[in-house]
C-alpha cells in the first residue's frame, strides 16, 4: 500500500477539511537542576511532551464560504472534540487559542486555516495505594470467621467413650507433631502446643462446643516471641507455618464406607481437627506477612551525604559503641519465596475444602496475599550476593561495583559492615544495578 492510500479524510467534529502540511512535538520534559561548585548538573525527567499537532488546512470550492463558516462553528465548540488526522487517525484534542484564518484574492475558491489543536488528555488526581496489608488483616479475619464456623460441624456426643478417647488420642499427636516442627522455630510455640496437648481432653469431649478449641489454636500460633518485625524470624515462621499445613501427619484421612462405623466417626472428627490446625496455620502465616518490614529505599545523595567531610576524632567518639546496624528487611528472592509456598499451602487446602465458604475465603486470602507481595516486591531491589577479593574499603568497592562512590554508604548500611575502610572478605548483599 502506497503512503498517499493510507492517508486519512481529514475533519474536525465531524466537518471535513483538506490537509497542506502538519507538524506535532515529540519528546520527553525534562528540568534540568544545576549546582554550585558542581561541573555536571543533574536532569529530571518529568514525563513526556503534550502532543500538540499544528495543521496547514484549507477548504476549496464553490461553496467554501459555507465549509469555512461550519468550520470556524465547530472550532468555536467549547470542550473537547473528535479530530480525524490524516497520518495519526482519530484524536481527542481541544482548540488550542486563537486560529488564523485567511483568503486571498489570488486563490479564488479557497480559504486557509492554520489550526492549533492540543491533546484532550484526562481530568485525574493524585490518588493514593491500595492499603494491600490492611485488606489482608481483613481477610484473614474472614477466614478465621470460616473455620470457626466449619469446625462446628465437630462432635462427639453420643458416642463411645472408646472412639472420644480416640479422637482425643490422633488430635495429642497431631499437636505432637506441631510441637516437633516448631521446636527449633519458636520456643512459645512449642511449648504452647505442649499445654494444648494436656488441654485437649478438656476441649474436644462434649459438651464442648469445639470454639474454645479453635481460639486455643489461634492463641498457640501467636504465643511466639519473634514475631516483632524481624524479617528473618519472620520469614522462617512463615515457612515452617505453611510446612506444617502440607506435611502428611495432618492429611485428612480417608472415610471408606467398608469401615466400621466406629471408625468413620474417629476417622471424620479427626479430619475436623487437622482442617482447624491446618487452616489456622495458613490464617497466622498470611497475616504474619502483613508484620513483614517496609523496604527503605536510599537515593544517591542521600547516601552520599557523608563524603568529603573531615574525619573528627576524640576520646569520647572513639570509646562510643558502634551504632551500625543492618537493615532487617526482606530481600527479593525471601518475598518470591514467601508467595509460592503460601501459594501451594493454599492451593492444596483449597482442594481438600469440603465448605464452599471455607474454600471462597481461602480464595480471596489468596488473591488478597499475591496483591500485597507484588506490592512489596515492586518497593523490594533486587540483591544478589558479591564478595570482596581482599579487605578493601567500602568507598573502593562502591567504585569497582557501581561506579558510583556515592554507593559506599549503601553498602556499609545493608550489610551492617563494623568499619568503612576495612570491609572483610565476606559474602555482601547488594542490590541489582
């Protein structure tokens, strides 16, 4: 197809008109900051252009005073309007000031138009972020509301004392197996899912209504003591919480109706317990994702605030205790982590999920959980761990690494280094660049 076939039949707000030339800027704003004592300065880039087409046009005819007259009508329109652009197409812009209109004695049949139209563009505000972690208090609220209401199914009056025994017995070990995997996790837990286990014969026998069972369980998941914005600690609970959930000693047991009705009944009211222990264990790792800390980022001057300032000693600066610190957030790869064994955990009790209300608010603590990782993952750098060939000074590897001195800050911050000048010969976390 030839450039003048794919020309387009120019018009404004519906009015047609013949197009001589046109012109449109292209390119990107930017504010460029210059500093004393500084050779380069320093350029923003604040967005892009306005698109702004300039048109050469003009009607011809014997009844151009009439197409002029509908014309100068439809660009006297107040608002925006439905521009058809020979080469870009259909645009929505307003008239932008005061347009030229011109005829000659000399071009009988023509009147000409120099047309300045702007991009209409959106009326929009400043609007702030979904509060991702707030709405997933929220529906971790709602799931422990679910399986409340799910394990109210649980009951063992009327039976023998012989199959409540029972029951009692695989829920001891069930919590059993809690206390294993959380030994080495948190000792609160451990030693609160010990005391559950000399409760238990307390809460599940009748006429217990198995509520007080469930806010035991809850209780034991948040009896830990590191649960107080340390990321690491964290990250581990969060993972061994949701192991707990897809380990086999709390798989839900088959009921086969060759069984001994006995059997069934021990066999459906130990499934109920290991559905609480297991979905209240998912509901405390979700929501010990909301205590997860906020990555900080750092700019470059502000990192770089430091250099070029005398060094200042004194008795009393040196016999100081260092205050340097690292800064306990999660990394990349721990978020990522996170969210696909949260994702599994979910996924896999989703598909044992009998209620249907049970299953819609594992659904929605799901879709909420992913909201509020990508949300961390778009504040989170991306790290990757570098060591140091020799003992070299923060400032040299800042150089060597990023080569940006400014950098030497950064690196001595995240990685809690004891002394700027002599960084060891140790695995560093620093970010991508």
């Amino acid at each position: 197809m030839a450039w003048k076939d794919r020309l387009q039949e120019a018009s404004f707000r519906g009015v047609p008109f013949k197009c001589e030339g046109e012109v449109a800027p292209v390119g990107r704003r930017v504010e460029t900051h210059e500093y004393p004592n500084r050779d380069k300065p320093y350029t923003e880039d604040i967005g892009k252009v306005t698109f702004r087409p300039n048109i050469t046009a003009y009607v011809v005819g014997d009844d151009c005073w009439e197409q002029r007259d509908r014309l100068i009508e439809a660009l006297n329109k107040p608002g925006p309007g439905t521009l058809i652009h020979p080469t870009y197409g259909e645009l929505s812009v307003c008239v932008d000031g005061e347009i030229k209109v011109s005829s000659t004695s000399g071009e009988g049949r023509m009147v000409r138009f120099d047309l300045q139209f702007v991009e209409a563009g959106e009326l929009s505000y400043p609007t702030s972020d979904a509060a991702t972690a707030n709405t997933l208090v929220s529906s971790c609220s709602a799931l422990d509301d679910c399986i409340s209401d799910n394990f109210g199914k649980f009951g063992m009056e009327g039976m023998p004392d012989f199959v409540q025994n029972g029951v009692v017995e695989d829920a001891t070990g069930m919590l059993g197996y809690v206390s294993e995997k959380m030994a080495l996790v948190d000792a609160g837990i451990s030693s609160a899912a010990r005391l559950l286990q000399g409760d238990i014969s307390v809460l599940l026998p009748p006429p217990s209504s198995g509520k007080g069972f469930i806010e035991q369980l809850q209780s034991m998941w948040r009896s830990g003591n590191r649960l107080a914005g340390n990321a690491s600690d964290l990250y581990t609970m969060i993972k061994n919480f949701s192991g707990i959930s897809l380990g086999s000693d709390l798989s839900p047991r088959g009921v086969w109706k060759t069984d001994s009705k006995t059997t069934q009944n021990r066999k459906e009211q130990g499934n109920y317990v290991a559905s609480a222990i297991r979905t209240t264990a998912i509901s405390e790792a979700v929501y010990s994702v909301t205590s997860l800390p906020a990555s900080i980022h750092q700019s470059n001057e502000q990192s770089g605030q430091s250099a070029g300032w005398p060094s200042v000693t004194h008795p009393a600066l040196n016999n100081a205790p260092d205050e340097t610190t690292s800064v306990d957030v999660s990394t990349w790869d721990e978020l990522v982590d996170i969210r696909d064994t949260l994702n599994t955990a979910i996924d896999k009790e989703m598909a044992r999920a009998t209620d249907d209300r049970l299953f819609l608010a594992l659904r929605r603590v799901k879709s909420d959980l992913n909201s509020d990782i990508k949300k961390r993952l778009s504040q989170t750098e991306k790290t990757v761990e570098r060591t140091p060939p020799e003992v070299l000074p923060a400032l040299v590897l800042a150089a060597t690494w990023f080569d940006n001195a400014a950098r030497e800050s950064d690196i001595v911050r995240r990685n809690a280094v004891t002394h700027p000048g002599f960084v060891p010969v140790s695995p560093l976390r620093v970010p991508v660049r």
